[in-house]
C-alpha cells in the first residue's frame, strides 16, 4: 500500500536563514509517526508546508500519492489541529464544531452525526451547550481536536496538541489519538515531550535545527546508541568539577555539567567508574549518587546532538 504521506527533500529559507533543510520522510496508513524535536526545531515549520499553509522553497510533497502542491481537493482527506487555539469564544463547544464541519461542506444530518462524533470522540458531548471560556486549558485543547477532525479525514496533523495542560488532559488526548488509530487514521504527532511519542508513535523522526538526524522504530533509534551509557553523578559542589580532566578518561565520549548533576557519556565496553569516581574525589568533588541511565529517547537525543531534548 502507497504511503499517505512522502516528503522528499523539503526545505524552507526566510532570506538567508534556512529553517526547514532537506527533510525527508514517510508516513504509512493507519500508523502514527511521531516528528520529534526542541521548541524551534522546525517541526511546526514542516507541517505548515504539508498542508499548504506555508510555501515550500524546494522539494516535493505528496500526499495520498499525489503532489499536494495547489491540490485543494487534498486538503478535504486532511485534518489539521494547530497548536494555537483556534476558537470561537462566543458560540457553544457544539456551535464552534459545527461550524468548522460546514466549512468542510457539511450540511443536515451528516453535520449534526459528525458534531456529535466528534465531541463524544474527546468526550465533550455533555459539555456541548456551553462556551469555551468555562473550560479549563485541558478541555479547550480537547474542542480545538474536535473542531479539526468533524469531517472524518483520512489523514490528521496534530501539532503540539499538550502544550501547557494537566497530566489528566494530557492523557485523554493521548487515548483519544490510539482511538483515531483504531479506527484507521493516518497520524503526524508532532511533540518536544519524548514520552508522549514513546507511547503513540509506530515511527519517530527526530528533528533538530531543521534537519532530520535520525528516523526509525523506538528500538531502532535505541541501536543507533546502545554501544554507549549515560552514567549520572548527583554532586554537592558543582563548582569543584573540571570537565576537563573527566573527559580525558579513557572510555568517556562526552561530560556535561549543571547546577547538581554531572552527565558522562562512556563506550558500553568503559567499566572503570572506580576511575571516574576517584578524578572526582582527587577534585574535591562531594558525590551524593551515581545512576546509570536507561537508553530512552531523551537519551537518543542527548547522544546524537549533545543537548537535552527540551534545551531552548
């Protein structure tokens, strides 16, 4: 089966700044693919050109296999939830569904099943008669997805969905996405928190300054590390390390340092923490504790760019 999403070689300059640069990746039916980065990676930058909101500088979109490019008809299979809000404050959770379902050509009873579709599908269907300003953030995120996805595409974009919301809401948003897979929607899960796509993605491409550094399966972005550990050392005076010293230990690959943690990253065959230990020691360093890092993807991330996934 033809991938609902290709992107070949996507790049988007603003004047001399490239923002977006040769991206490219693929995206099945029924799966989710997870597009993970930092705030400012680009992710939103990608998604915007994909459903046209934004003007690609060079390569190719194409979607149910053919080029998105000026393809309205398209644009009908996609649903797209913003990371901004986007309601109407003064109509009802079920007259702001509505309305978005009309601009979609929804009309009589398929609008009025797919509004009540929708708001049951992230559980607003009680709430329907009131506004938006009585809802918490969490609720409000949960309209704004209900309000993307009323006409039933085929093929949805979920930019940022959690942003600023509590772990409750949060959660429902996570559950209502696994229903939309069930029910065989096709998923781009954009996110700067690793867990959230640990849990939901089949594929994960990471992004980082524009450019896609890594694309694959949870175990396989896993490999591309495993011949490295992340060992984290907890320290009374931070002020005493010499980073220096640390990394011309023979194993370490890389030592970073922040206001109590020391992070060293050795080669899975370096077993001398005696060693480590003791240049600290011989520091003046004070250890409280040392913890050997699970491989997860913050740590995939941390390896392939040298900062931590939600560094600014």
């Amino acid at each position: 089966m033809a991938p609902i999403v290709e992107i070949e070689h996507l790049t988007k300059k603003f004047g001399s700044r490239v923002v977006v640069d040769d991206v490219s990746f693929v995206v099945q039916p029924g799966t989710i693919l997870g597009l993970l980065g930092p705030n400012g990676a680009g992710k939103s930058t990608v998604i915007n050109m994909i459903v046209g909101l934004l003007r690609k500088t060079a390569g190719e979109v194409r979607l149910f296999g053919q080029v998105a490019e000026g393809n309205q008809e398209l644009r009908k299979r996609i649903g797209m939830v913003p990371q901004e809000l986007a309601l109407y404050y003064d109509l009802s959770a079920e007259e702001n569904v509505r309305y978005f379902g009309g601009l979609y050509g929804l009309r009589g009873k398929a609008l009025k099943s797919a509004t009540e579709d929708a708001l049951k599908l992230v559980g607003l269907w009680e709430r329907k008669k009131d506004k938006p300003a009585t809802f918490s953030g969490g609720m409000q995120r949960r309209l704004n997805i209900a309000m993307g996805i009323v006409h039933q595409p085929e093929f949805v974009i979920m930019d940022e969905p959690t942003v600023g919301i509590d772990p409750q809401s949060r959660n429902y948003i996570m559950e209502t996405i696994e229903q939309m897979r069930r029910d065989g929607k096709t998923l781009i899960y954009t996110s700067h928190y690793m867990e959230e796509v640990e849990r939901l993605a089949d594929t994960i491409v990471i992004i980082d300054q524009g450019k896609v550094i890594a694309t694959g399966t949870e175990p396989e972005l896993v490999n591309l590390v495993t011949a490295q550990k992340n060992i984290l050392i907890t320290v009374a005076n931070p002020q005493a390390v010499i980073l220096a010293d640390i990394k011309q230990q023979p194993g370490v690959i890389k030592a970073s340092l922040t206001a109590t943690q020391l992070l060293i990253t050795v080669t899975v065959e370096s077993n001398d923490l005696n060693q480590l230990l003791l240049t600290l020691i011989q520091q003046s360093v004070v250890v409280n504790s040392v913890d050997q890092q699970q491989i997860d993807l913050e740590t995939v991330f941390l390896n392939l760019t040298g900062r931590n996934l939600r560094d600014k």
